[in-house]
C-alpha cells in the first residue's frame, strides 16, 4: 500500500513527463499542415483545458482572505503573462528550433526568476547560485551549438522566442508568489487561464482574418493534438503538480520534475527522429543540475 508520500513523487513524475509532450504534439500539428499557426494551437489548447479549469472553480471553495482590487490586478497580469504570451511565444519558436532544444531553453526559468528577483529587491546572487546559473547557461549554448543543420536557418530566431517564452513565464512565477497563497493554489491556477483564454479568443478573433470561423475549419488530426495540449501536456500536469507540492513540498518537487527535458528529448528521439550527440547530452546534463541547484538554493531572494 502506497503512502501519502510516495503518491505525491508518483503525481509528479507524471505531470513532468505530460508537460514534457508538449513540444511533441506542437510538432506534429505543424506537420499537418502549413496553414495550421501557433496562435491556432493556443486557441485550441486553452479552449480544450477551459471547462475543466471552470470545475475547478466550483470544486475548491473560495478562500476566506480577504482579497482587494490589487490582488486581482495581479492575477490579470499573470494570466497573460504565464498562459497566453509565454505560451504563444513557445509555440512560435517551436516553429525554427528541435523540440529537443525548446525544452532546454525553457527550462532556464527558474535562473530568470532567480536573476529578476535578486535585480527587484537589490539582493545578491550568492557565488553558489552564480555558479549554478553559469553552469545551466553553458549546457544550454552546448546544445544549441550543435543543433542540426535543418533547423539553423532561423536557430536565433526560434531560441529568442523560447527564451522570451521562458522570461515571460518567469514573470508568471513572481506575480504568482503575491496572489496565490490568497487565492488557493488550484483556483488561482484555474483562473489565471480563464483570464488567458478571454483574452486570447478576443485577440485571435481580432487578429486573424476570418476569426473562429478558421479555427473551426482546421484539418481534424489538429483538433486531437489541441486537445491533447489542453488535457494531457496543461490540464493534468498542472493538477497533479500542485498536488505533489501540497504533499512532498516545493523543493523535492523541483528535484523530481527536474526530469522533464530528459522525457522531451527521449520522446523527441522516439516520435520526431531527433538525435543528440555526446556534447549535446553533456549540455543537457549540465543545464539540470545547473537549474537543480538553483531550484533548490534554501536562500532564494526575497521582498
């Protein structure tokens, strides 16, 4: 009989793995179809996860915090910024770079977080978290020097977009930290996409041409990749994340799921036909414990 515990590692290491086949179903979408956008993907994404994050609402009770007009002002700004920009952003990178090396980049939101926290409250960066943060920048230009020769053309391009994608979501990560233990973890969660995805539909309708009407006219096999980005690499990763964390806690949290690239490339090996060479599993390697250490530093700076 399993315990509470070893429940909790088990949430995690399938919401790390879940999460990590989101690089590979955006693959393959794009595969469908050269008609078929990043901005359709997101739509899709999000309006597939929406009514599942609505029942979350009426599952988990509102919190007895009092909560003010600044609170929600935050929580506007972290829906966009974690759920609709740092989501289309990825997708549009994914576009120029290996699902491999996306995964890589955007692993480096932890050191963003870090850096921006420390720049905000005018704190040190201590030489051990310094020296993590070099170490997981290194692995990842290893890995980005050595990206195939297919995906080169646009390399600059689609890595300034997965790490815009990576620093938007850092932001995402700070605001969070303001709101959410008022909120409640899985109801600031849940609202935080409802406010991605108004928003959203309201620019897609403004943005593209013939509005949802084309998001409606889509090649059928990319209804199935949306909605797997929906439920399985958003919706079931995200619940069961939060809660392991509620069960083993932030750092062995961050430890277990540290994983996650690992699961990308592996799949992207299997599904995509990507290959790594022996300097590219050094970077990679270098990135995780790079990024592990920073994770899990008992000093993080604070307001």
């Amino acid at each position: 009989m399993l315990d509470r515990q070893s429940w909790g590692v088990i949430f995690v290491l399938i919401s790390a793995f879940s999460f990590s086949t989101k690089a590979i179903f955006v693959k393959y979408a794009y595969e469908v179809s050269d008609q078929v956008t990043a901005m359709d993907l997101l739509a899709l994404r999000l309006l597939s996860a929406l009514p599942f994050y609505i029942l979350i609402l009426f599952v988990f009770k509102k919190n007895t915090i009092p909560l003010y007009k600044k609170d929600y002002l935050w929580l506007l700004a972290a829906g966009f910024m974690g759920f609709y920009a740092s989501s289309l952003l990825d997708f549009m990178g994914l576009l120029y770079i290996s699902a491999s090396l996306e995964r890589i980049i955007f692993f480096l939101y932890p050191t963003i977080t870090v850096i921006v926290s420390a720049m905000l409250y005018k704190q040190g960066i201590s030489l051990k978290v310094g020296l993590a943060i070099a170490l997981s920048y290194l692995g990842t230009i290893l890995v980005m020097l050595y990206e195939p020769v297919k995906h080169s053309q646009h390399l600059w391009l689609g890595v300034g977009l997965v790490f815009a994608s990576a620093m938007t979501y850092a932001s995402y990560m700070l605001m969070s930290q303001k709101v959410l233990p008022k909120f409640g973890a899985m109801r600031f969660t849940a609202l935080a996409t409802l406010v991605a995805t108004a928003g959203f539909i309201t620019h897609y309708s403004l943005v593209v041409p013939t509005g949802l009407h084309h998001l409606f006219n889509l090649p059928h096999t990319v209804y199935y990749y949306g909605f797997a980005l929906g439920l399985f690499a958003t919706l079931l990763p995200t619940v069961l994340m939060m809660i392991g964390i509620e069960r083993l806690g932030a750092a062995k949290t961050a430890m277990i799921s540290s994983g996650g690239p690992i699961f990308t490339i592996i799949l992207a090996v299997l599904f995509l036909g990507e290959q790594l060479n022996m300097i590219q599993w050094l970077g990679c390697i270098l990135n995780i414990i790079g990024v592990l250490m920073v994770s899990l530093n008992k000093n993080p700076p604070k307001p």
